[in-house]
C-alpha cells in the first residue's frame, strides 16, 4: 500500500505559527521602542529651542534687567515647560562674588513637567556696558 498523504504535519503548522507570532512580537517592541525614541527626540528638541530662545530674550534685556533668580516658571506657549533662572555676581576671574560686580552669570535650565525628561541648562556672562 502507498501512502498518499499530502500536505503539512500538524507539527510543522504550529512550528511556523510561533515562529511568525515571535518575529511578530520583536517587530511590535522595535515599533514602541521607535516612538519612545521619536517622542524624547521632540520634548528635546523643544527644550532646546526654549532654552535658545530664553538666551536671546535674557541678553537682549540688558544687565540692568536681568531678572531676580527664581524658581521654575512656566512658559506661556507651551505649558507643559518650565524654566528657571539663576543671576550671581561674579569677578573678572570667573569667581563668585558676594558685591556687585561688571559681570553676572546667568544659569538657565529648562525642564518638561514630565520627570522623565532630563533637565537640559546652560551658563552664560552678561557684562554691564563699559
């Protein structure tokens, strides 16, 4: 007697059910991992673009204008930002000083209300005009 048997063992049939249910699992994770990644990309992207744009408005204040050091404040425009200013008298020398001075260091940070996201801050010297 011949076997006539044709077509796939069951076996076979789910051996390739779990291995394209697998590789359809790596690629869902590789997906959400993406736009984990695209989402950090843009709050950084934004926190860098306020922090610029802070810069800009501190220094075109003037050193007389600067304002007083304070904790985070929000941003009018995009509410789920925060920054936050800090002015110290410094010398000639880069160095603190507790009078008033020709120089100011400015540190500005700028946060997303999200903690997960790193607080990204620069320094920079104002001088009164000369």
């Amino acid at each position: 007697m011949k076997n006539g048997q044709k077509g796939y063992a069951l076996v076979e049939v789910v051996i390739v059910i779990v291995l394209v249910s697998g590789s359809f699992l790596v690629f869902l994770e590789a997906l959400s991992q993406a736009k984990n990644m695209q989402v950090k990309s843009e709050i950084l992207t934004i926190q860098s673009m306020l922090l610029s744009s802070k810069i800009n408005q501190l220094r075109a204040n003037g050193f007389d204008n600067l304002p007083q050091s304070h904790d985070y404040l929000s941003f009018t425009d995009y509410p789920n930002y925060s920054y936050s200013v800090t002015c110290s008298y410094i010398n000639d020398q880069i160095q603190p000083s507790s009078g008033y001075t020709d120089y100011k260091l400015i540190e500005l940070k700028v946060k997303h209300n999200n903690d997960n996201y790193p607080i990204i801050s620069d320094y920079f010297i104002i001088t009164s005009a000369l």
